[in-house]
C-alpha cells in the first residue's frame, strides 16, 4: 500500500478566509493502517472531528512524523510494525469488536494509551481527535456585550469589536446570542452572506468542531457571524449555546458574544464562558439605574465584569462616576458618536472605518486585553 500522507477531503480550515491566527496550519493527527475498511472509517471519523490526518502503513520515517501530530491512531493490523516506535502520548489503538482479544497485549506492546474498538467508540473517537487538533492551543478570549439599558448600543458596540478584532489579524466570530435584536448579520451588512444561522443549530448537543463550525457560517468583512435568520424566532436550548460556543473559543482568537438584557438559560450559558464581560451604559441617571440591576443579575456568574460608559452625560455625571456607582473597573469611555449609535440607519457597519472614534476604541481595547500572539 503506497502511504498516502497527504489526504485532504476537502479545502480544509487552513485554506481559506479566517484561517489560522498568523498563518498557522492546523494540527494533523495520523492514521498508520493498511485496513482499507478501518482506514475508510478512520478518515470519515477525522471529518466529522474537522480534521485532516496525515495517513502512513508504517511508522513514518521522518522522527518528528511520528513525535508532531497531536494524536495518533494505529489500526489493529498496524499494530506490529509500530512495535519499538518512540513513546509518545497520544497514541490510540483501533480495532473492531469481536476481533482476537490479545489487542491488548498489542496495546501495550505499541505504548497504546487505550484501546478503541468500532463501531462502539466512534463517539468517544471523534471526541478524541477534535480535542487533540482543537485542544493544543489557546482558547479563544471570549468578550460579551450587554446593555444596560434598552438601546444602550450593545449590539454596536458589539460589532465594532468583532471588526476591530479582524483588522488585527485575529480569527474573529461574533455571535448573537439576542434572538429579539434583529440580526447582527443585517447590522454588519451581510443579511444576504450565504451560511448557517442559529435555527441551523437549535438542536445540536454534545461536542462540535470548531473547524467545521467556521468554515459553516457567514463571513461578512473578515469575521465569521453565528446569527439569527428572517423567519421566526426559534428557541435555542442552553445545550446549543453550549455547544457553539465551546466549538468557537477552541478556535483560538477572538469571540464577541452579543448578549440579551433578559437572561434565559441559553443566555446563562453563554454569561458562563465568558472571559470578560462589558457593561455598555449610557451617560443617564435612568440609565445607571437600570445597568445596576443588569449587572447584579450576570455579574455573579461573568468572572471579569467591567463597564463601559458613553456619553452625552447628564449635569453632574461622568465616566468614572458613573463606574464608581455600579461597583465596576472602568473598562473605558466611548467617543461620542451619535450616528454610530442611532437605531434604522444606513450607511457602514458600525467601527468599519478605522480612522473613527469607534474603531479607535476598540483597536486599543484589543491592545489592552489581548496578549500578543508571539507569547502564545
């Protein structure tokens, strides 16, 4: 059998929009059997994970071939000719049930942290692999936005990150988690940017992968966006939230999560894998009034809550007063931008010109909090 060390079924999360954080290509697993069958099974096992493994009959013979891949999945035929290969962890043995039951002995004869017989373990399998593709690097750092009031600008605010984020070279996905605000889609022009939206994935449950995730969803001016369609609203369980967003901050970068002033379950998880939580509230006693409520509600389950204030201020109120009566970090004051923040207009999404007050903003936001990829 001729090694085939470069199986691609598709064009792969490496290739395209969004790609990798600094051109990075994605972890490969590797696959060495002569099975065909097992191999057929194996591949079909990798996509559903979002991977691509590199495929060899033998142990390889490049040193790191065997050493590099994050996971390394060794066919019950293959199992004597990696016999005195490099321990390494990571290695799994596969089989089938009913096969000779020394597997085992063969296991440990390999340095096989476990044994996974088919097709009974093929959950457990996918899970395996997309953790070991998904898991080597850093999480995403995962920001939310909530209002703290009605029309505070949230969801502005929200979008004008995501852009911020993608201008720096970011793998960037904004999701809105608000099924009553309209569609962040719609707010960043791309309500006609083909993809899967929310109603897509109400009943997904258990793991996701992040790869197939991206690759699935609208790209509107260099972020993916998770977002709602034009039909009527569907209810999106806490298990699906979960899910997605789990999938989403093992991609590494950044996630902006557009967060709901009424907190449903589905919205508590979301609250629950947040990094950092920002609390937009507008220069208004009413306004502070009701961001105290808000933040009293998701402030116990948000780990790091902080507010950001905008202006115009009523007499006697200012950025760092208005922080002070919330009991919250100032995370910073946005410019006053009246268009950015009015409601039914056109023109360009919010933050989409880098040299206004907005992007500014949110470019030092990013400076701020982010740390650089060379320390990653």
């Amino acid at each position: 059998m001729r090694d085939r060390s470069a199986v691609r079924p598709g064009a792969g999360p490496d290739s395209g929009p969004g790609a990798g954080d600094g051109g990075v290509r994605p972890a490969r697993p590797l696959i060495v059997t002569e099975d065909l069958a097992l191999l057929d099974d194996l591949l079909r096992l990798c996509a559903a994970a979002g991977a691509e493994p590199e495929v060899h009959h033998t142990v390889p013979e490049r040193r790191a071939g065997w050493t590099d891949p994050p996971l390394v999945l060794v066919g019950d035929d293959a199992a004597a000719r990696c016999r005195g290969a490099t321990r390494r962890p990571g290695v799994l043995l596969v089989g089938r049930e009913g096969d000779d039951p020394a597997v085992w002995r063969r296991a440990v004869e390999t340095g096989a942290e476990d044994v996974l017989l088919l097709p009974e373990a093929e959950g457990r399998l996918v899970d395996l692999i997309a953790d070991g593709v998904e898991g080597g690097g850093r999480q995403a750092l995962t920001v939310g936005v909530i209002g703290g009031r009605g029309g505070a600008g949230a969801s502005t605010l929200a979008c004008a990150l995501a852009l911020a984020a993608a201008r720096a070279g970011r793998r960037t996905l904004l999701v809105d988690a608000d099924p009553l605000g309209g569609g962040l889609d719609v707010l960043l022009g791309g309500e006609r940017a083909e993809g899967r939206r929310w109603p897509d994935f109400a009943a997904s449950k258990g793991r996701v992968a992040g790869g197939a995730l991206e690759e699935s969803l609208p790209l509107v001016r260099g972020v993916r966006v998770l977002s709602w369609d034009r039909g009527d609203p569907v209810l999106v369980p806490p298990e699906a939230m979960r899910s997605m967003l789990a999938a989403a901050r093992r991609r590494g970068g950044v996630v902006v999560v557009d967060l709901p002033r009424r907190i449903d379950d589905a919205g508590t998880e979301a609250l629950a894998q947040l990094d950092l939580g920002l609390l937009l509230v507008p220069g208004e006693l009413r306004a502070v009034t009701a961001a105290h409520r808000v933040a009293a509600m998701v402030g116990p389950v948000i780990r790091d809550l902080r507010a950001v204030v905008r202006g115009p201020y009523e007499p006697g109120l200012d950025e760092r007063w208005i922080a002070d009566a919330l009991r919250l970090p100032l995370a910073g004051e946005l410019p006053e931008e009246a268009r950015a923040f009015a409601t039914g207009e056109g023109g360009p999404p919010p933050g989409a010109d880098a040299r206004g007050g907005l992007a500014r903003f949110c470019g030092a936001f990013w400076q701020r909090v982010l740390v650089p990829e060379s320390a990653a």
